[in-house]
C-alpha cells in the first residue's frame, strides 16, 4: 500500500497548512522507526510496517498541485497495487474546519488541488483520502496565500493532537478496512 501525504517541499512550507500530509507521514515513520528519504519518481519513499502491513510512506516533491506525476509513476513501477484498494492520500482541506477530519474511500477532489491532479493522472477518483480540515472560524479572502501560511503557534499544540488522531484513523484503515475505520473516525 502506498501511504502518500501532499504537501510542498523545502524548509518554508514546513509549517504550513498546506503540509499537513507530510506532517502525518512523518509522524508515522518516526513511529514506525523510519524515515522518508529516498528519491523515487519525484518523490521522498520510505518503507515502513504499520499495523502489521508493510506499507511505503510516500511525500511528492513536485509540490501540490502536480503531486499526480509522483503517484502516477509509482504506480506503474508497482503493478500488483490497485488505486482503490493500495493507495491512501493525506490532504488538508479548507472546507473542514480546522481539525476535522474525513476519511472517504473515494470521491471528488473538493477542490483541493492535489486531489484534482491525482484524480487527473490516474484517471479514477478510485482511491482512500484522508482529509484534515484548516478552514478557520473567521472568513478567508485569499485561499491560495491562507493555505501558504505557517500555523499559528496557538494552533500548533492542537496540530500533535490532530496528527495523532490521523495517525490512528490511518491504522484503523489498515487494521479493520475503509468501512469500519469511516464509521469510527468520521
């Protein structure tokens, strides 16, 4: 299975919304005692067991919004994976508020546009999201600036505990399947 997180590389996009799928996979390899280095389709991989399974924590490099190019290439290089059953995308999602989190075992790409540009690379919306809401309390005018800005340190101590009930919906996927883990998580 191919755990893949979106985010943008490079050390000024660590913080912000924009990166929380990357943050949620390297949380899980530091649990699993990995880590996600090696250079493969545009893309930082690293293999980890999570939940018994052996999985490949996945972050593109190829910043959001042509994160398909990544996920397209690993595909076809493994060809026993299947989108709907073997691939799990990790996105923020200004539609939810912040902290929300909605897992789906397919669907549209609510206007995120990593999803929109998985979507259009592989050609399905075939596949497991996890999507974590940013929107704040208070009206957005510039979405793209809004999901570029780092996190405010109010909201970074909620962020661990955000990250920790995704990494544990994500384990709930592998360990009981989309179905059971949506009934519990969403």
């Amino acid at each position: 299975m191919l755990i893949v997180g979106l985010g943008n590389p490079g050390a000024q996009y660590e913080w912000t919304r924009h990166n929380l799928g990357f943050m949620l996979v390297d949380r899980l390899a530091r649990e699993s005692g990995r880590e996600v280095k090696r250079a493969e389709c545009r893309a930082l991989v690293g293999r980890a067991e999570v939940e018994g399974r052996g999985v490949e924590l996945v972050k593109p490099q190829t910043y959001m919004n042509l994160s398909g190019e990544s996920v397209a290439c690993l595909l076809r290089k493994r060809t026993t994976l299947k989108p709907a059953q073997d691939l799990l995308v990790i996105s923020d999602d200004i539609a939810l508020p912040f902290g929300t989190m909605r897992l789906r075992a397919r669907g549209s790409s609510g206007g995120q546009k990593g999803l929109k540009n998985i979507i259009a690379a592989l050609g399905t919306d075939e596949f497991m999201r996890l999507r974590i809401g940013i929107r704040p309390e208070h009206p957005v005018s510039d979405t793209a600036s809004f999901v570029l800005e780092n996190f405010p340190k109010a909201q970074r101590a909620g962020l661990e505990e955000i990250l920790g009930r995704g990494a544990d919906a994500l384990r709930a996927v592998l360990r009981d399947g989309i179905e059971k883990a949506m009934a519990q998580y969403n």
